[in-house]
C-alpha cells in the first residue's frame, strides 16, 4: 500500500470534458500533484490516505479555469447596471477605481476568492490595478492564478505612465517568480487606452520573461472603428503588425473579428477568452465563437469582472456559452457541452502551458472541485458533463482542494473567514456609494 495524502471518492469522476466519467471512482493526491485516478476499489486496494474525502453523491471534476477577471472589482457588483459602456466607465467605475488603495484592493481580491472557491474555480488569469497586493492575497487563499498589472497610456490609481507600471511587471516576476501557484504576465489594456510605443514595448518585455500576454481586442463596434480611423486597419491586424500576436497572446473577448482576423488568430495560435455574460450584460455583441474554432482558434472561457456579469460563477459562463452559440447559429448542435467545459479547463490548462492543468490525470496539478449530486435539479443524471454545463449551480460545489491544498470542505472555507470578511465588505460598500 502506498501512502498518499488525500483520497477524494465520488459517485462520478470526470477526468476531462472528452472521457467517459467513471462510475464509483477515486483520485489520490500525493504533495501537489494527481497520483491516481480510476475505481474507488483500484485506489483502496493500493493506497492508503493520510486524509479521506468520500463523497457517495458527489462528483469529482477538474478545478474550474477562469480565464478573464478583474477580481477585486467584485466591490463594485451591482453598484450600476443597465447603462451605456462609456456612461458605466466614466461615470460610475472610473470615478470609483480612482479612489481604490491597496486596501480595498486586498478587499475585494479576497471577496472574488471566496466566491470562485465556492463556485469550483482553482485557477484565473487577472487583469488589475495594485496587482502585488493580489498575489499577496492569492498565497494565503491558496488558489492559483496568472496576475497581470493593467498597462494604460494615462495614469492609472496604482501608477503614474504605462512604462512605470511595466517596470512593476519586473518587479512583480522577481518576487513571484517562484511561487509554485502564481505566474506573472504582461497585460496592457486594449489596442486604444495604450499608444504604439507601450503596447510594442510591452510584447518586448513579454518576449523578454517568457511570459503571457493578455490583451482585451475587439469588444465594441466602437473599437473596432476607432482602431480602423487611428490606424487604417483592424485591431487583430494593428496589433500583429506591432509584434504583439502568438502562442502566449491571450486576446480577450474578440466578438467582433472579419473572416481575415479570425484566420490570422489562429495562423498565429492566439488564445482567446469568451466573456459571454458580460459581452451580453454591456451590449457589446456575441462572439463567433463556433467560426473560431472552426477555423483552429483555441477558445476559452471568462467572466470578465464582476462589475459587469455581476458574479464571477463559471457554470454560469458555460451554460451561457454553450446555449448562445446554439441560439445565434440557430444551430442545437453548436457548442456541445463537452466543448464548453473544455473551455473551462483543458483547453485553458493547455494555453497556460502546465502539463495536464484542467485534467484530473497522474502528475496533473492536483486541482479539483466536489459537486453534491444529492439535489432536486441534479437527478437523474445521465451525463454529468451535461449536467455541469446545463444545470449545475455554484451552490452544488461542496469540496475544492487546488496544488494538493483543501480550500474548502464540506462546503465550509478553510482559508477564508466569511464572516469576518462579509463584514469588512459591507463597511466598505456603504463609503463607496
Ligand atoms: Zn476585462
């Protein structure tokens, strides 16, 4: 018998979005890593676990990837819904990020945490402001995340130019760099809040560390004509021409591409991220998204932050995806479900680049959710991949361990205390309307 240190069994376990679930299964967890994953019965005979989640309802998945937030901005859920994207920027979240501190940064990062730990999310990729004080948070919670400080050509609350902010980047990849759950990447805003110069300079620096580069292209109608008056092309073409597209270019939610871009994207093996709910919620468009993988695009999957979805819930985002591909290609075979959990996990585990992230497989990273089955809108169950795309909730997630560490158990936080948490939120909430 070998000994590990956590044998979580299941009703189900989902190895990934394109294999048969196993019925009745286990995984065994050895320090961060998967050393097993088959029958409960294999796993019982050869080993033996240090700890024992058994889950007789529940189903074993591979932790959630969120490929696109801006975590702290969950301070700002629901402050303005249902207006103009300029008149909500300018007038109502503009104002108010001018005011953030590292402090309330912290805040909302470690409310953003609980809530994607609740909703089986062990992994996110960040754009943000104060992005140090993140990382801070993110190694006490314990999830694992890719942070990038946000690259603008003005001032931003955090850092007076672009070029400065770049430099934090430096700063950030010498601290972190090590850090078994946290990478640094490049990430300047869109092709229209940074000039020629910051956004060239930040491939170069991308280049430089190996890193990735997240970049929001093409969410608006407005963006696209505005990037076609300043430089006479299409933003996906504006930003190849800078040197800014391949492999670790993650283009964030792309819902307006031509036929010429969407080729181009996956000639160079750009990732992009669809934001459903939020290109929805703002009225940005709907993203080709079926076209995109059709043509070879690897698409994945994000909330965006959660001043415009207003949760950060990826089964949420996947139901979502899954049923507007459907609806705008009036097409039910669109985006199958297995597609759209691959989305929200392998397919983001391979862009990230660790070996079998997004997959519960020996060696993976040992990063995965508990669903309790034992629910009204979750029986009978046929197909638990359909079932996590098309029905289940944040609420039906009762365990998330992520790189070997429990984050929760039996629906309680171990490394969050809620209460004390809420409270500070709400402190904070009544100063900033
Ligand atoms: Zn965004």
């Amino acid at each position: 018998m070998k000994q590990v240190d956590i044998i979580v069994t299941g009703e189900f376990v989902v190895k990934d979005a394109f294999s048969h679930p196993i019925s009745d299964g286990a995984v065994a967890i050895l320090g961060d890593e998967i050393e097993f994953v088959g029958q409960r019965s294999e796993c019982l005979a050869h080993y033996r676990g240090q700890r024992y989640i058994e889950r007789p309802k529940g189903l074993v998945i591979p932790g959630l990837i969120n490929a696109h937030t801006h975590a702290p901005m969950t301070l700002f859920r629901g402050l303005a819904d249902d207006l103009p994207l300029k008149t909500w920027l300018e007038e109502h979240i503009f104002p108010r990020e001018a005011r953030l501190t590292p402090d309330l940064i912290a805040l909302g990062t470690e409310l953003a945490c609980a809530e994607m730990i609740r909703s089986g999310t062990t992994s996110f990729i960040d754009m943000y402001l104060f992005e140090d004080t993140i990382c801070e948070v993110i190694s006490r919670v314990g999830l694992r995340a890719w942070l990038g400080e946000g690259l603008f050509d003005f001032p931003s609350p955090a850092f007076p130019s672009g070029f400065e902010a770049l430099e934090e980047t430096r700063r950030l990849l010498d601290k972190w760099g090590d850090h078994p759950k946290i990478t640094i990447t490049v990430d300047p805003h869109t092709p229209y809040t940074c000039g020629h110069d910051l956004l060239r300079r930040a491939g170069e620096v991308a280049d430089e560390m190996g890193a990735l580069l997240v970049i929001h292209l093409s969410e608006t109608e407005w963006e696209v004509a505005e990037i076609q008056r300043r430089y006479r092309r299409t933003p996906a073409r504006y930003l190849d021409d800078l040197g800014l597209l391949g492999p670790r270019t993650i283009a964030v939610h792309v819902v307006h591409p031509t036929e010429d871009e969407i080729g181009l994207l996956s000639e160079r093996g750009v990732k992009v991220v669809h934001c459903p709910e939020s290109n929805q919620k703002l009225g940005s468009g709907v993203a080709p998204v079926a076209k995109m993988l059709d043509a070879g695009v690897r698409v994945l999957l994000g909330t965006d932050g959660a001043a415009s979805n207003n949760d950060l819930n990826m089964f949420g985002e996947m139901g979502s995806a899954a049923r507007l591909s459907k609806g705008i290609g009036c097409d039910p075979t669109a985006l199958p479900a297995t597609h759209a959990f691959a989305m929200a996990t392998m397919w983001a585990g391979e862009a990230l680049g660790i070996s079998g992230l997004g997959t519960l497989s020996p060696g993976a990273p040992a990063d995965l959710a508990v669903l309790d089955l034992d629910s009204p809108h979750l029986r009978p169950c046929y197909n638990p991949v359909s079932h996590l795309v098309y029905c289940a909730t944040a609420g039906d997630v009762q365990d998330l361990i992520c790189g070997g560490e429990i984050v929760m158990e039996d629906f309680e936080l171990t490394t969050i205390d809620e209460e004390d948490l809420f409270m500070r939120v709400e402190k904070v909430a009544s100063e900033l309307t």
